[in-house]
C-alpha cells in the first residue's frame, strides 16, 4: 500500500501505547520496561526468539497479565471490539464438533447443539468464504490439517468485524494457500483502518506485510520500519542469548 | 477519541471486589440479626420461690413432677365425692408420690397426710434426698418444699406463714432457658 493509499484510509483502529511495561511471573521477569507505540491503523509485527515475551506482551495487551505500568487503547472515537486469533487450539482430536458447531460456540449466544443463529449465519458463512473453507463446514475440526484449523481460527477472529485484531503466529501452521488467504486478509484489514498486533517469525513475510517491526526479547531491541530495522546485525543481536538493548533504532 | 487504559490482571482490584462482597454479606446478615432480634425476658425467681427445673434434687423434681400429675386426678375424685380423698386412697389406686414402691422409698420415703381440705403435707424423714411437700389445694393449686428437718404441719397455710416456717413456693418457667441453658 502507497503512501497516498494509506492517507485515503479511514482509520478506526485505536492506537496502543506501551508505557515502561513491565511483567514478572514468579520471579521470572518476562517483559523489561517495554515501550513502544502501536500507531492507529497499521500493521505492526511483533519478532523475537522463543521466551522473548511476545505472547506474554499480547496476553497484557488483552488484560490477561498482572502488568506493571501503562499501556493504553487511544480509540479515534468510542472503545471498539478487539479480536484475537490464539497460536493453535487445544482439544481432543475426537471430539464431535464441526466447523459449524465451533464458529456458533464462539459467534452466538445460543448453545452450539441448537445450531447456527439466523443472525450470525450469514456472517460465519461470509468470514469462513473470506478464509476459503466454505466448502469444509461440516467437517469435524479434530480432522482438519493444522492449516485449516488455523484458517477456522481466523475466520472466528473475523466475527465480529474487530477494530484491533492481535493475531498470535497465525501464519505458523498454514500453508502456501492459506498463507495467500492470510495475506489478503491483512491487506483487506489494512485498508479497513483496523489495528493489527501480529506476532511473527517469518521475517520475509513480516518485511513484505507489516508496516512497523518491533524486536521483542525480554526489552524492545528495536522499533521501526521493516526496511530499515531488520538488518542482518540486529536480528543476531534479537536471536542471541543474552538480549542487549543498545541495538535498537527508536 | 477515548482512551481506554489496559488494567493489570489479578492487581488487587478482584481482592477488593470480593472483599467488598464479604462486607455486603456480612452487612446484610448482620441487620437481619438485629433487626429480626428480640431480647431475652429473664425471669428472676423470688427469694421465697425455687426453680423447678434448677433448683430442685432429682428426687425432688420426680416427686415434683408426680404431684403435678395426680393433681388431676385428686380435682376428678373431689368433683365426684366433693371431698378430698385421703392419702391412703391415694397410695391404694397407686397414684405417685403416694403410693409406697420402690421410687417412693428411694425419693426420701415421705409420710403424707392431708391437712384439713386444704393441703396435701409429705414430710421428709430425709431431707439431704428429697425435702418435705406441701400442695395447696385451692383455685390455685401450688407446692411448697421445706428442706428442714423435722417439719411440722403448717397451722397457717397462707403465703407469709409458710415463708415465716421455712417454706418455699416450687414454680415452674416456660421461657426460652427451657431449650437453652443458661448458668446463673
């Protein structure tokens, strides 16, 4: 997207603010006075080693997290919908549950075994097209691919229609086709103005898709453009060991 | 534009949440108590009067209790006679405390007589058992207890003379120390 297509764009997905956040599990210390701002309407990727604290900093985003310092939505106007599309999906491979019967447990208020919402329907069916799983409804999700069930996942964090999407390595299980699906789908966020958080580690992907990278290890080690912050140095410095903040570019 | 302040998970503000709730529950259940609470009249009982259910020996309340019983029976028999009947006439239909049994004997053995038609007398050879009875006869039956030995048949059965020889009224409470048990 070009500079003049973004200014077109009504943006109305909120802006975060990390303010000196801090997370301490136990006495494990998991997030390091991390700062760093979300601008409204952006796709902002997240990368780090694993134990880097990315999920965990998700996790705080969604008040999920005893956090120490300030972290803030700046919404353009009254607090909106945040959706969130979790890393993988636990449950038993034999469950009886459809692609159907999961969407209507996550969308609607009515139990799942009473079938879809007459007013959700049309949604769930339009959200799992988006994804291309139209014709896989009522497959059982314990015999999907771990692709499918990752494109299942982010049709639900499509329903309904988020202002700030946190997507947690949503591309780590899918495949070529699926990756496509995903790409569109942030492109059509994008341009809808919403707020992305996405966590990554496809750094090809992230420098073709995301429009601010921050390098997450414990601390920030760098915030910026893809273009210019993931440089060969910085992603040795981000992968090490011993995480040292004096390689960032804010 | 709003801006919406992401709060800490589990930072003391759940804490006070439930806190606040101990405090509501506790508030409520505390006014209910007061306000459905109603004060304990406690009855003193009279230098000149004994408790039956404290102040009495075993023996004392079993004989007691006896009396109360054959009372009864004591009112029947002087509608259909109008006179008293005798102790012995007591003791012979078997009406407790008269009648001479085993119980009887272990009671402290009292030898009654009827005074005038007024008044039943059992006089305690053993007081440290059971003391002597005296059961007015009147609109208002009652019974007296004389702990003394050697008790002589009152002249004078009004409330005074029996207090001035040693006696004291036997009455029975019904108040709430009759389910729960109070120490004086």
């Amino acid at each position: 997207m070009t500079a003049a297509e973004r200014l077109s764009v009504k943006v109305c997905g909120p802006g975060v603010e990390f303010d000196q956040v801090s997370l301490t599990l136990g006495r494990t210390p998991i997030l390091d006075h991390v700062s760093f701002s979300i601008r409204p309407g952006s796709v902002h990727a997240l990368v780090g080693p694993n134990g880097g604290g990315k999920s965990s900093l998700i996790k705080t985003l969604l008040g999920q997290m005893p956090h120490q310092g300030r972290l803030c939505l700046n919404w353009p106007g009254e607090p909106g919908l945040i959706g969130y599309v979790p890393q993988a999906l636990e449950f038993d491979r034999g469950l009886p549950m459809t692609v159907d019967d999961f969407m209507a447990a996550m969308c609607q208020r009515r139990p799942a075994f009473m079938g879809l919402s007459r007013k959700v329907a049309p949604a769930i069916g339009e959200a799992l097209e988006r994804v291309g799983m139209q014709d896989k409804r009522k497959r059982r999700m314990g015999a999907l691919s771990g692709g499918e069930r990752q494109r299942v996942l982010l049709a639900q964090g499509l329903i309904p229609a988020p202002q700030l999407l946190v997507l947690d390595e949503p591309m780590s299980a899918l495949d070529e086709a699926g990756a496509r699906v995903f790409e569109r789908l942030l492109t059509d966020w994008s341009q809808a103005g919403v707020t992305v958080v996405w966590i990554e580690h496809d750094l090809a992907a992230v420098k073709r898709l995301a429009e601010r990278v921050t390098g997450l290890n414990r601390q920030v080690l760098f915030d910026g453009p893809p273009e210019q912050t993931l440089s060969p140095e910085r992603l040795l410095t981000l992968f090490s060991t011993h995480p040292k903040a004096h390689g960032s570019a804010l | 534009m709003s801006t919406q302040v992401v709060r800490p998970a589990g930072a003391g503000h759940e804490t006070l949440y439930v806190l606040l709730l101990c405090l509501l529950i506790l508030t409520v259940a505390g006014s209910v108590v007061a306000w459905r609470h109603e004060s304990q009249e406690v009855t003193s009982v009279a230098t000149h009067q004994l408790d039956a259910r404290r102040d009495l020996t075993a023996a004392e309340q079993g004989i007691y209790a006896d009396l109360r019983v054959t009372l009864d029976e004591i009112q029947l028999l002087r509608e259909e006679s109008s006179t008293l009947p005798q102790p012995a006439q007591l003791a012979e239909e078997g009406f407790a405390p008269f009648a001479s049994d085993a119980s009887s004997v272990s009671r402290g053995n009292h030898a009654w007589q009827l005074l005038g038609q007024q008044a039943y007398l059992g006089v305690s050879p053993n007081p440290e058992v059971a003391g002597s009875f005296l059961m007015r006869i009147a609109d208002q039956p009652d019974i007296w207890l004389n702990r003394q030995h050697a008790v002589s048949p009152p002249v004078d059965l009004s409330d005074a003379a029996l207090n001035q020889s040693g006696w004291q009224q036997v009455i029975a409470q019904f108040d709430a120390g009759v389910t729960r048990q109070h120490r004086h």
